[in-house]
C-alpha cells in the first residue's frame, strides 16, 4: 500500500508547487470518515482511496484531482457530506467529490431500458468535468486489481462484464492505453480464467523458444534507422493477453498462427523524422500488405497519433510497428491527461472541440426514439 508521505513526493515529482498541507488534510479526513472499515481484502480501506490518488500520479493530475481521490468514497460511504467537503477543501474539490459519487450511485448494469437510461446519467455526471471520468476509471482500475478477495463469483464476474462493457471503451475513448489494456486483462481472467491462462502458458512457451529475437530485431531497426542518420529510441512491447485473444477471435486463427506477438515502437525528435523513418523501413524491408495506417495526418478523436506499418523483418519475422514522437507517445501514454493543464476543471477551446465526443453523445440522445436506440448509438460511437 502507498503512504500518503509517497503519494505527496509523487505530486511534487510532477508539481512542485503542490499544497502538502491540502492533501496531507484530505488523506487524514478520509482515515478519521472511514474510520475501521474493512475492504474485503482485509485491509484498512483508507488504503483504496491511497492507491486510486496514487493512481492518478502516474497520469500527472492536478493536486484538486488527487485530493478527490482520497475523499471520492467518503461521501458514498460515510456520514460526510459534500457541504463538509465544500466547508474543508472548497467549492471545486466539492464538485469533483460530488460528481464521482453520482457516477458511483448509477446502477449500470439492469434490465435494457434502465441499463440505458442509467448510462445516459452516467455520461451526464461526468460530461462536465473530465477529471470526474478519470477519478472514477481510477476507481475501477484498483477494484480490478484487488477483485479476487471478493467472495462470490455471480459479484465478481458482473463487476468484470461491467468493466469490459463500459469502463474499457471509455478508457480507450480518451486514450488512456495503458489502463485500457488493463482493465481488459483483469476483467479477461474473471470472464474466461481458462482462455486467459492458455495464453499466457503459450506466451511463456514463446519467451523460452525465442530466447533473445526481439532483443536482436531491436538491435537491427536501431542500427538500420541510425545509419539513415535518423535518432531513434527502439522498443519492443508483448502484446496483452486479451489483446492477443480478441485478435484470435477476430481474425478466427489459432495462436500458433500469429506472428506478430511482440508489437515494436521507434520514436523519434519530428514528424519528419517519421516519414522518414516509415520510408527507410519500407526501403529496407518487405511491407506487409494492408497493415499500414497514418494516424498523424489522421489522427484518433482521442489525440492518439502514430504511423502504424507492418513489415518482414531481422529473420524474416512478421513485425508490427508504431512510429511516433515524443509528445505523440506522451498522449499515448497519459491520453486526454497529457492536453491541457487543468483551469477550474475547464479544457481550453481547442481541446474542447477534440474531446468533445461525451456532448456529442448526449446530443445523440435528443434525436434518439428512447433509451435503448441511445445505448446502442452510443455504443457504435464508443
């Protein structure tokens, strides 16, 4: 369990200027509200609202976003109430505070028409304020990780269809990757335990057979790049567990019949420098047909950019490659995060228009002939 002491050096890392005294008061508000209640882990469960802040570190939150962190249960939970909050921490931790507890209150999975009706407030709650959306994936995410301490199966495994419906389409919306990705693989093992862990036995099989080849595919794209006098960072990543499995279904092909396991990434200082990193590579190696997407001159509604191609590469492996900068791997990376600095909880124009997409669904809403028409309009949107 992270120390609220290590929450506040994280922040500082990111926000020198943090107010320590701020969340040094909201982690000892939440211990005193939650008092000795348990998780079903057996832990004290002050540590849930520490580890969802420490959370949001990793995506350099803003302090406002960290705080409500600590106190996101504490109204939902206990005998605090947001006109406390709003007494103790102000009118915008307040509101952020309240907006998560809405989502928490909406009862996403019933019979259609409710299950619709109750998504389209859940979209409403968070529409206003995006750090209330991150708050709350924030939540998921660390209730995913600790899932196995609940007892009954029917709870874990409507928590897991809840969080692959709805909680991984909207992380993937806003192009938070890396929580996306997990959130999908905590949810894969309580969904389909056996499919999960025969991919992961086959991935280990691979790691043993393969030994050092994408070490030595790395080592030639760096060296065929750099001789083209371009800087490039080269890396490889293995693809998730529910990635590789939704691929094999997609695709109605066996593992063994995937070559393009491992997923490799260049970046590198420009745009420029991605074409021609992209034609060097396509000079160098045979291109795999339709596999190529230019997601720079077209980006992704969430800001994701990146060149994506697919060659035959070192050893005549299939390889799947991403090319991007370093700013284009920051929103990778952090997503809707990495846009903006926060102001009052408000988006600058510009990004506004960009994300803009939850207002949009809502808009779908008035043209909608009932709850139902709207969740699957929405669905096709996410």
């Amino acid at each position: 369990m992270i120390r609220h002491f290590e929450l506040v050096e994280k922040v500082r890392a990111y926000e020198p200027a943090v107010d320590e005294d701020l969340i040094n008061r909201a982690y000892v508000f939440s211990m005193k509200a939650h008092g000795s209640q348990k998780r079903a882990s057996g832990d004290p469960y002050i540590s849930h609202p520490l580890e969802v802040a420490g959370i949001l570190t990793d995506i350099k939150l803003d302090q406002d976003s960290i705080v409500t962190a600590l106190l996101h249960d504490t109204v939902e939970d206990t005998l605090a109430t947001i006109e406390e909050i709003e007494r103790l921490f102000g009118p915008d931790v307040a509101r952020l505070v309240d907006g998560v507890t809405k989502l928490s209150r909406i009862e996403l999975q019933s019979d259609h028409t409710r299950e619709a009706e109750n998504f389209r407030k859940f979209l409403l709650a968070m529409s206003e304020d995006i750090r209330v959306l991150l708050v709350k994936l924030a939540d998921r995410l660390h209730n995913m990780r600790t899932l196995r301490h609940i007892k009954s199966a029917e709870k874990r495994r409507r928590i897991a269809v809840e969080t692959m419906e709805i909680f991984v389409p909207l992380a993937a919306r806003i192009g938070l990757r890396e929580w996306k990705d997990e959130l999908e693989d905590l949810a894969f093992v309580e969904i389909n335990p056996e499919a999960h862990d025969s991919i992961l036995a086959r991935l280990e099989y691979l790691r043993e057979q393969g030994g050092s080849v994408a070490e030595e595919i790395i080592e030639e794209l760096s060296k065929t790049l750099e001789d083209a006098g371009i800087s490039v960072i080269v890396t490889g990543r293995e693809k998730r567990p529910y990635s590789i499995w939704a691929k094999m279904q997609r695709k109605r092909v066996a593992f063994e019949q995937l070559a393009d396991i491992i997923a490799f990434r260049i970046l590198v200082d420009d745009t420029a420098a991605c074409y021609q990193a992209l034609g060097v590579l396509h000079g160098a190696y045979p291109v795999v047909p339709g596999r190529f997407d230019d997601y720079i001159s077209t980006p992704k509604r969430n800001g994701y950019s990146s060149i994506h191609t697919c060659v035959i590469g070192p050893g005549r492996n299939k390889i799947e490659i991403q090319i991007r900068t370093h700013p284009m791997h920051e929103i990778a990376e952090r997503g809707v995060a990495a846009h903006w600095q926060y102001k009052q909880g408000e988006m600058p124009e510009r990004e506004g228009r960009k994300f803009g997409w939850m207002r949009e669904l809502l808009q779908i809403l008035e043209h909608a002939g009932g709850p139902e028409e709207f969740l699957e309009h929405t669905k096709l949107e996410m």
